[in-house]
C-alpha cells in the first residue's frame, strides 16, 4: 500500500517513498508563461504551497545530479519546451 505524505513538504522525500502525490507540476508552465516579476501564493492552510515551492526547487535547481527522474511520471514531462528549463538556474 502507498503511504500518504501528510505533513510532508519535501518533494523529493515524497517521490522518493512512491507517497501518493497530486500532480500540480503546470504550476511551472504557468510561473514560465507569467510576465510578472514576483509571485504570491495565497493558499489556505494544507493547501500545498510548501510542497509546491520544493517542487518548484527541484525543477529549477542546478545540481552537479540531474533531479529530471523525479518529474518523469507528471505532466510538465510531458512539454519539452518546460523540462528545457529544469536544472538550469541557482535557487536561493
């Protein structure tokens, strides 16, 4: 049985412990696509935004590792004009 990340917000934790995970990955299409310089993300409590902001880390981070294997299986893999992105800027 796959368990279910409650209380976890590390996105690379949850894929890595196959934890059911809804795919809200064209969050990144929709950050990429946007002309505005800063974003707020005014979301109730529970609603993921810690989740989305790892997410958000692991997609643009420049590692020496590739973190591409953990956005295999959700939407934005399929759009080679976003995984162009992935891997490619410095994240603070």
């Amino acid at each position: 049985m796959r368990p279910i990340g409650v209380g976890t917000v590390d996105f690379k934790l949850i894929k890595s412990q196959n934890a059911f995970l809804v795919d809200k990955s064209l969050l990144i299409d929709d950050i990429l696509s946007s002309v505005t310089e800063v974003f707020l993300f005014p979301r109730p409590r529970r609603f993921g935004k810690s989740l989305n902001i790892s997410m958000l880390k692991y997609f643009f981070e420049k590692n020496e590792k590739s973190n591409a294997f953990l956005f295999e299986d959700l939407k934005v893999a399929e759009h080679p004009h976003l995984m162009a992105h992935q891997g490619q800027y410095p994240v603070i």
